[in-house]
C-alpha cells in the first residue's frame, strides 16, 4: 500500500495498528519489535522511520531507555491516528463491513506473504534442499490470488512474482 509516496508493508501497517492501540499512540523500537514479533531491530526501526516520511508518526529518540544509542520513537499524529482508524488493519477483526475493506486486506495479506516469501527463497538458495517447498507454497499464493481475483473481482497481478522460480 502506498501512502503519501511511501510504501507500507505489513509490518509497517501492523506497527500504525500497534501505536493506535497505545493509549498514548506511542512505541519505541524495542517495544514495537516485542509487540510485532520482528526479530530485527534494524526492521523495526525502517518500519518507524516509514511512518516518519509517511507522515503517519513523528519521529524522535526514546530519553527513557538506558542503552547506549537510544532507540527511536514513533508518536501517531492525527493524520496516522486518522489513517488507523480508517484503514482495516487489525488481522483479527470479523468485522469488515464492505467489499473494499475485504479487498484491502486480501491485498495487505498477500504483500506480506510475498515479501515472507522472499525471505524465504533467500534463505532457501542457501539450502537448495528446500525449494520444493518454496515452489509449492508460490503455487499456493497463486491458488489464493485466483481466489480472490474471481471472488472479489480484484485485479491482483501485482503480487505475483515477476520471474518464475526455475523448477
């Protein structure tokens, strides 16, 4: 999903939902990482920076921590706050109104998926034993982009890989 020129990823669409859900509409990095479950700090802190240059969150250092580098701190504005309240991003919800918000979470669904995918196929070109199983979860993505596409009438050809892994 885009928004205002920057691309937002699941991570970075959980970590707005995470910051809605604070009573402050606060989270530092280590606190957004726990929350998330996202084993690199550096993730987490692009994911705060994102909502930075989206202008969902201002951005400053977290005083409170006692480390050496403080971590980064992100603090909804209202635009964000706004935006959180809008867009479908709880992945547990069962209360999803229209078709759009369906599709919107399809959409948000698949990209992450996708982009667990890549990580995946790096990881498993360094241990080729696994890429049957990274062929048959790509044809299962597909499965459910034809799904989606004939249930919703989506146009979702974005999210299918460019190249086809070699077989």
């Amino acid at each position: 999903m885009d928004y205002n020129g920057v691309t937002l990823d699941g991570d970075s669409l959980r970590a707005i939902d995470a910051l809605h859900r604070q009573d402050d509409h606060r989270l530092n990095t280590s606190e957004l990482r726990t929350l998330l479950g996202i084993e690199s700090n550096d993730r987490a802190r692009r994911r705060i920076v994102k909502l930075g240059d989206a202008g969902l969150a201002d951005i400053d250092v977290d005083d409170r921590a006692d480390t050496p580098i403080p971590p980064k701190r992100a603090t909804l504005t209202d635009d964000g706050v706004q935006k959180a309240k809008e867009w479908d991003l709880d992945p547990d919800s069962t209360n999803i109104r229209s078709p759009e918000d369906r599709l919107q979470r399809v959409e948000r669904r698949l990209t992450d998926i996708n982009e667990r995918l890549d990580e995946i196929e790096a990881a498993a070109n360094k241990n080729t034993e696994r890429i049957p199983g990274l062929l048959e979860t790509r044809r299962l993505v597909a499965t459910l982009n034809d799904y989606t596409v004939k249930e919703f009438d989506a146009d979702l050809g974005a999210y299918y890989p460019t190249e086809s892994p070699s077989e």
